[in-house]
C-alpha cells in the first residue's frame, strides 16, 4: 500500500532529523565550520518533509476518525459534517502525496546557491553583442523583480553597443536553482539597427550559468594563484587608465584565469576575482555531476549544456519559443522586460516529473 510505505519512509527519516536536529547544537560540530554548514543545510530541507510529514499524518487521522463517526454515529448533522471531513481530507490527499514524494526526491544540492552568469555574444558580430546587452537587461530586471542583487564581475563592450561578453553574480534566495535553465544558446531574429535593407537576421549568444562556490566548498591555497594588476578600462571616471585596481588571477594547477575590474578598490576587485576563480574549479567537479544526471535521467531542461540551442527569441511575430519543451508565448515584449518566471515555471514542472519518474 501506498500509504503505509510513504508513512514509513517519513518515519524513518523523523529519526535522521532528530539526529541532525542534535548535532547543530554540539559544541564540536559547531567548531568544524565546514561540516556545521553542510549540517545546517540538511536540516533545513529535512525540516520543510517534517512539516509536510505533520499535515499528512493530520489527514490521515481525520479521515479515520471522520469514517468512525460516519460508522457509529446517528445524529444527521454530525454524520454530514463527518462526511464533509471525509469528503475534504480524501481530496486534499494526492496532491500532497505527490508533494512529499517530489521532496523525498534528493534534490540539486546546489540550488540554494548563489549563481555567477556570463553572456557571451556569438554568431552575428555587432548584433550578437547588442542581443546580449538585451538578454543582460532582461536578467536584471527579472532579478530586480525577485529582490536580488546583481554585481557585474566585468564585462566587455560591443562597438555597436551590447557586450561581447558580461558576467556578473547573483545574490538572493534559491538564485541557482531558478537561472539555472538559462544555460545554453539563445537565438535572436529580427532586423538589426545596422541593417540598411530591413532583412531579418538570426544572431546568437551562450549563457552560462554557474552555482557560485562558497568558501567551505573548495580548498584554495594562495600558492597556486599568480596575481597580476593593471589598469581597468571602460567607464569609471577619473580612476580608471590611472591606478591599477584591476585584478587578474591565473589558477596555475589548471590555467584557469579570472579577472575583475569593475570596483574601483583593488581589494574588492580582488575579492571578486577569488569567488569567480573559486566557482569555476568548484564547477570542474560539479560538471560531472550534471553529466551524471543527463545520462541517467536524460533530463531536458538543466544539463548545463552550454552548446544546447534552448531558446529563439522572434522579433517580427512577437514570440518567444523554449526549444526543451516546444512552449511557445507571443508576449516577447514583456519577456524581454524580465517576466521570464512562466517559462521557468514549465521547465520546473516538466524536470519535477522527469525527477518522479526516474525516482519510481
């Protein structure tokens, strides 16, 4: 049966809660400040099953006790309202179940994170660095909308305006989880500024977007990183091609190279360029872990394939179209304007159920 079964996975994780429940408050674990986080973070995702776990068992109990007075109960109004109970407590039943079921699923372990995006202008030379300043505004205003923060790393200007290439960090609750269905290759067709003959063109650009690393993630040793400063360019003012605030780090183990000059102190700059390098040598590793699911899984919608063609933007009809599930929205305007949350919507919907299914 199936409610017994799930009634007994719930048990038997009340028991591990209540284990981890005891250990955040253990003076040694609290003192090891990498294994106190990754605990703390297990018992807030434990907690949110604990609750769920308090309303089904709830349910249960009122429709037993709704079936017993229905079975020896004679008064007329109290046999109604027993059966208005039953009636309601029976409806709301299966979608929680689905519910529990999906959060007993391990979730990406990542998801809470805070992300790092870049926007890369690929095929279409000025056009594809304008479309990229387009999808860099779109993302601002999404995330202006959801209350985070957005910090631009660096960035590289088109010569007809846009970004050969922008990356900037997200700060906020579940930031990667959500943008996370932004990687991948985003096409543009419409007639660009510098088309004299009104032709529709088709250009592109790659968004990734990575879980930012935190500090306990990875263990970074100074003696593997070369420093090098120079002057920042671009806009800034009166600083900027004066000091050298501009930091460049290069990660000798692998080459990985980094570098940050949008603060005008070279400290913050620096501090920035150690959370990107700290992400991207993080990101090695977690690659295979998405690599692993999308073998297994086959999942659609959040490989990280970076190559995938995931999205056509149609300026002419209006319409934007999301490849990975064949949805399609004639609101480009308003898309563009940053209300991308009804597509993430559907991409959640369909790797929930891709998630249940590999799960059964």
């Amino acid at each position: 049966m199936a409610k017994p079964t799930l009634l007994t996975r719930l048990e038997d994780l009340q028991h591990h809660f209540e284990e981890v429940e005891l250990l955040i408050t253990d003076p040694a674990v609290v003192a090891d400040m990498k294994r106190f986080v990754k605990l703390n973070k297990e018992y807030r995702e434990l907690e949110k099953i604990m609750t769920a776990k308090q309303t089904y068992e709830r349910l249960l109990n009122n429709i037993e006790e709704a079936r017993e007075l229905l079975a020896t109960e004679t008064d007329p109004d109290l046999k109604e309202m027993a059966k208005q109970e039953l009636d309601e407590s029976q409806n709301s039943l299966p979608a929680l179940e689905e519910t529990i079921k999906l959060l007993l699923i391990p979730a990406d372990p990542e998801d809470g994170k805070n992300a790092i995006v870049e926007i890369r202008g690929g095929t279409g030379g000025d056009e594809a660095a304008i479309f990229a300043g387009d999808l860099f505004r779109m993302y601002v205003r999404f995330c202006e909308n959801k209350g985070w923060r957005v910090e631009v790393t660096s960035s590289n200007e088109g010569s007809s305006g846009g970004y050969k290439e922008i990356i900037f960090t997200v700060s906020g609750d579940n930031v990667y989880g959500t943008l996370k269905y932004e990687s991948g290759v985003h096409r543009v067709q419409r007639v660009p500024a510098t088309e004299t003959q009104g032709r529709v063109h088709t250009s592109a650009a790659t968004v990734a977007v990575l879980p930012e690393a935190e500090e306990f993630d990875i263990d970074l040793k100074e003696t593997d990183i070369r420093v090098d400063t120079f002057c920042a360019s671009g806009h800034g003012g009166q600083s900027v091609n004066t000091t050298y605030s501009a930091i460049r780090l290069v990660h000798l183990p692998t080459g990985i190279t980094v570098q940050c000059q949008d603060e005008k102190s070279q400290l913050k700059n620096k501090a920035k360029a150690m959370t990107e390098l700290r992400t991207r040598l993080y990101n090695m590793e977690y690659q295979k872990y998405i690599d692993g699911i999308a073998a297994t899984r086959k999942t659609l919608v959040s490989t990280g394939d970076r190559s995938a063609k995931i999205r056509t933007y149609n300026y002419p009809q209006g319409r934007v179209t999301d490849h990975r599930i064949n949805l399609t929205l004639y609101n480009l305007a308003f898309f563009m304007n940053g209300d991308i949350q009804p597509i993430i919507d559907q991409l959640i919907i369909v790797e929930n159920a891709e998630r249940m299914k590999a799960s059964n």
